[in-house]
C-alpha cells in the first residue's frame, strides 16, 4: 500500500527552521537528513524510539543561544541531550522536536586547585574532568557506572550519583555553579566557584531538573584532594536478605565507607564471566570499600568485619593489592554492559530507607516469581540506591509489557515503604505516568509552576517528568 504524502505544510515548517538554524551554525552542526538522526532516536532506553525534527551540535554557549532563541520564536520544542546514557528515556525526542546535542561543548575552561574548583563545558565526560586535575592530585567525587561516557550536563540533568557517593555525596553535593540558557535564548549564570552563593537557592532548583528549566552549557564542580589510599573487601552471603541486613547494620553503627555495592547471583556470574574479578560463589555479594592511612583503612575494615561476622559470611576477602581492587571495581562498573550481553533487561532506579533492605529484596524475589520474570539486583546499598534489572525477551510478544508493570510494581513498593520513585537516573518517561504514586495533584502543581516560570510555553523537553495530561494542558494555555 502507497504511504501516504507528507504534509506540504509541514515540509515546509521543517525546511524553514532548518535554514534558520543553519543560519547560526556551522555547516556539520545542523542534521536533518533521516537516516542521519536515526542516531538520535532513542537513548540508552532502547525500548522506545522515535525520530525527532533536526538535530543541532552547538559548540559555545553562543549557539546555544542562537538556536533556542529560534526554537522559542519557532514554537519548536527542545530536547538538550548529553551523552545519550539516560536510563529513564531522557532525551527521547518527539517528532516535532529538535534535539540539541552538548557533544561538542567538551572544554575544562578552568582550573584551581587552590580553590579546589574546576569550571567545564557541560558536553565533557564525567571520567575526563577526574582526567583534567589528576596529575595534581585530586579527583572529581561522582562516578555514574557510565562514567566513561556520560556527559556532566546529564550527571546535572538526573543529578547523577555513583559507587563513592556514600560518602561524597550526588552530583548536587560537588556542583557549585552553571552557566544556562533559558529557552528564549537568555544566558543566566547561577552560583559560582565559592562555597555558598548569595540568595535563592536556584542552583537546587536546577540540579536534577532534567532539562525542563534550560539548557546549561557550562558548570563549576568542586574537586577534592585523592585520598592517601583506599582498600575494598568483598564479603559474601547466602541469601539476598541475609545481606541487606548487614548493610543496615553497618550504616546503623555509624561506620561510614566509601562505597558499599551490592550484587546478587544472576549479576555476579555475568561480572565475572566480564571482567574475570574473581568474585565468590555466593548469592549475595557487597563491595565494601575503605579509605584513608593504612592505619585508618585497617580500623575500619576490622569494625566492618566484626559487624559482617555477626552475619555468617561465607566468605570475607579483602584486596590484596591496587591490580585486585582495580578488577573488583571494574567487575561492579561493567554491570549492566556485562547484563546486556546475554539478556535484554530493563533497569529501574528506586530510592529505599536502608533499613528496608531486607524486605524489599525478599519481596521483589516474590514478585519476580509472581511476573514469571527473572531479576538482576545491582546497586549502591549505602544509601539504599536501588537498581533492579529485569530480564525480559524483546522478541517475545508481552514480554515488555510484562517488564513494564512489574518494574511500576518494584518503584510503587520504594514509594510505600518510605523512599522514592529515583535516585539517580530520573523520572523522564520511564516514570512519568508513577509521578502520582509518589506526588498528590498540589505537589505536582508546585513542580508544574516551577517550569512556568522558566519555561511559560513549555517547550523544553516534551514528554518527559510530568503526566502526559498535565503536560498538554499547560501547552494550550501557553
């Protein structure tokens, strides 16, 4: 059957914005050939696709800019777009929209380690800011498992946290400014390379707001001195439950490590077979890491031990050089990649009270008998960061849907015992339609009302956070 013709009308809404945006822009900097943005379809969640209107490459704050301050007169929505690692369908485009790409705004624009500060262009990996100050001696804290890829406008976006956040804090803990571009193409900058910035906090306002506020181009991170030296300890368990609880016991003495992962069965044997750590045979698995003197590391591994033991640890095994820690940590960040290679999976991010643990592993084990779906549980157990992987098959029909209403059934179950819907990768569409298991109709109205004020026509990234519903209403009344 013939498809039908596009709209001359749309053709030739598409063709004049993008001659304007040519108009402002390298020539390599504008794509709208289709098979060209297919690239930009979708991000890390795969599961839904859809190929937007253009796509531009800024390199400045500039061009930012000038292309929103097209999109605004336009009417074009935006969907700014770092490295295309979200988990949550951040930057999934609409068909009607442009994606803006912070690729290649990948400068350190300025370094003080006086001041301990680092100002980038927000396109930068989050690994290469570590990269720019290392041979000083100090280190960007946050460390997403997509650290080697993911851009520090996304870490910003999601509020991005990591394994060494335990301690360190999320990416909300170690941002100290940013320049921004509201949709109408006015630059703001907003904090700065000081401790506390003067007025209204807006700088929390912005980190974690997923792009719905502006788009920001550069940031001004705190960077903090390496420490003298760092150990990890692998500890193993029987049952899921089992060790849950010796997180919850480690945190409630008031021990605090650097990092405390956990890894069940289904992840360990996929991390091995990766990375060739040489992880035990367990069920159970957490990697405890601490740092400080050698005298330090060992007070505290000897109190994480005793704790551990009251446990019944079938194993307990600490590095015995920086070869070991360095395959231990490179078995825990090659997680998902290592999952992805022998099964489609969907990964959820769910924030529990650490003293949770214990029951809410025991009862996604029940779920997941209850669905028919297997599960993979890989998180940071320190602060009760959770993120399931649930496998599914892609080519089986109900499979996904089957994923879908389990994975709500996991974050429902986060929500109801005290914690939240994410902890780190976002709401974006992958929890939209949950945003009222967790926020009532005067919650989400504040939220919406924040967005009016830096975005009244709500054209920056379309779909994403809020209800569909919701969404659309405030789009007629623009």
């Amino acid at each position: 059957m013939d498809m039908p013709a596009p709209d001359a009308g749309v053709i030739a809404r598409k063709d004049r914005i993008v001659a304007r945006l040519r108009s402002v822009l390298p020539p390599d900097a504008v794509i709208d050939d289709p098979a060209e943005t297919r690239a930009y379809e979708c991000d890390a969640l795969t599961a839904y696709r859809c190929p937007p209107l253009a796509v531009v490459l800024p390199a400045s704050t500039v061009e930012v800019a000038a292309v929103l301050r097209i999109c605004h007169e336009e009417r074009v929505p935006v969907v700014p777009r770092g490295s295309g690692t979200s988990l949550a369908g951040g930057a999934l485009p609409t068909a009607d929209s442009v994606i803006l790409g912070v690729a290649r705004l990948n400068a350190v624009l300025e370094t003080d380690c006086a001041n301990r500060f680092i100002r980038v262009q927000a396109g930068r990996t989050n690994l290469s800011v570590t990269g720019a100050v290392e041979a000083e001696g100090f280190f960007y804290a946050p460390d997403p498992s997509s650290q080697l890829a993911c851009a520090i406008a996304g870490n910003i976006a999601m509020n991005s946290g990591g394994a060494h956040c335990l301690k360190y804090g999320v990416t909300t803990n170690n941002l100290l400014g940013v320049t921004m571009v509201l949709m109408d193409g006015t630059v703001v900058e907003i904090g700065g390379p000081h401790l506390d910035a003067p007025g209204l906090d807006l700088l929390g306002v912005i980190c974690g707001s997923e792009g719905q506020l502006g788009v920001v181009t550069e940031a001004c991170l705190r960077i903090l001195p390496r420490p003298e030296g760092a150990r990890p300890v692998l500890i193993a368990f029987g049952s899921n439950e089992v060790a849950g609880a010796c997180v919850s016991d480690i945190i409630r003495a008031g021990v605090l490590p650097v990092a405390i992962e956990f890894m069940d069965r289904p992840c360990i044997r996929a991390c091995e077979d990766f990375a060739r750590a040489g992880y035990p045979d367990c069920e159970a698995l957490l990697i405890i890491e601490v740092e400080g003197s050698p005298p330090e590391i060992d007070e505290q591994l000897g109190l994480i031990r005793q704790i551990a033991a009251r446990h019944e640890p079938l194993e307990m095994r600490e590095a015995k050089d920086e070869d070991e820690a360095r395959r231990i940590w490179l078995g825990r960040k090659s997680a998902f990649g290592a999952m992805g290679q022998i099964n489609d999976y969907m990964c959820l991010d769910g924030t529990i009270p650490v003293s949770q643990l214990p029951h809410v592993l025991r009862r996604i084990g029940e779920m997941s008998r209850e669905f028919g779906l297997e599960v993979a549980n890989v998180f940071h157990a320190g602060d009760g960061n959770m993120h399931p992987l649930i496998l599914f098959d892609a080519n089986r029909p109900g499979d996904l849907e089957k994923c879908e209403a389990f994975g709500a059934e996991i974050l429902k179950l986060c929500v109801e015992v005290g914690g939240c819907l994410t902890g780190e990768h976002g709401v974006g569409i992958e929890k939209r339609d949950l945003m009222g298991v967790q926020f009532d109709p005067a919650d989400l109205e504040a939220q919406m009302r924040v967005k009016d004020v830096f975005d009244p026509a709500w054209l920056l990234n379309p779909a994403k956070v809020f209800p569909l519903a919701a969404t659309a209403a405030r789009r007629r009344a623009a």
